[in-house]
C-alpha cells in the first residue's frame, strides 16, 4: 500500500475530543502535495495517526454551511 503524504496547512477548529486524546478537527490539509481541502476527521495527539475522514472543496463546504444553516438544532 502506497504512503499517503500530508501536510496540515492550517487547523480551523475541533469539533470533539475523545478520552484516548485523538480529536476531531476541521483542518485544511493538503494530500499528496495536491491543492489544500476542508478535513474533519480523528487525529492523534502528535498528528502521526488518523481515523477516517471526509474532504471537501470550499464550494462543498459552502453547500454543508448552508444546509447546517436550515437545520433547527
């Protein structure tokens, strides 16, 4: 399996923290040295591990805002 290359370009906030201490982030990250996207996912403490996530463009990310937005929480 190849290595996944990443680099976290700016962390924009964390969602949640769980008790073993890996957090849920909203990160801007550029994979495999492609232009950055919009990432939640689980990382590890020291940011060398993480859970599955999803990705998104800022257009995408600007379409998620705006259905939360209609949500009534």
């Amino acid at each position: 399996m190849a290595e996944i290359k990443f680099e976290i370009i700016e962390t924009l906030g964390t969602i949640s923290e769980s008790p073993k201490g890996w957090k849920k982030d909203l990160k801007l990250v550029s994979w495999n040295d492609k232009t950055a996207k919009y990432d939640i996912r689980e990382w590890s403490s020291n940011y060398d591990r993480m859970g599955k996530g999803l990705t998104f463009t800022k257009e995408e990310l600007i379409s998620l805002r705006n259905i939360l937005n209609t949500l009534e929480l």
